[in-house]
C-alpha cells in the first residue's frame, strides 16, 4: 500500500478515537487565528494590479508623474 494512504488511515483512525482532543485542537487554533483578525489591513491599490512592465502601463506612469493624476 501507499505510504501516503497509509498515514492518511492512520491519521483517520487517531483524529475519529480521540474526537474531544481534535474539538479542542481546531478551537484552540480557531481562537488564535480569530485574536489575529484585528490586525488584518485590506489595502488594494489599482496600480499596483496592472503589468509594469507593459509600454502601456510605463507610458501611463510617466504621463501621470508629469501631469498628476
């Protein structure tokens, strides 16, 4: 058999026989994401999307250094 199947039955068989101990795993794991959530920054900037490398996007680059914008 696969060694990879066989640690996946093997882990199958050690999360099912000791299911309070996963509980508490995935909570104490969920509460130190969710202590991390008010630090997250949403910071989307169009400019930083586009190719800039592209004539295109180097020629609107200087044009709106020149001119602002």
């Amino acid at each position: 058999m696969n060694p990879f199947i066989s640690r996946l039955r093997r882990l199958d068989e050690v999360i099912f026989a000791y299911p309070r101990i996963t509980l508490l795993i995935v909570a104490a794991t969920t509460a130190l994401f969710a202590t991390q959530v008010p630090s997250v920054r949403m910071i989307s900037d169009f400019a930083d999307l586009l190719p800039q490398q592209h004539p295109y996007i180097k020629l609107h680059n200087e044009i709106r250094d020149t001119f602002g914008g």
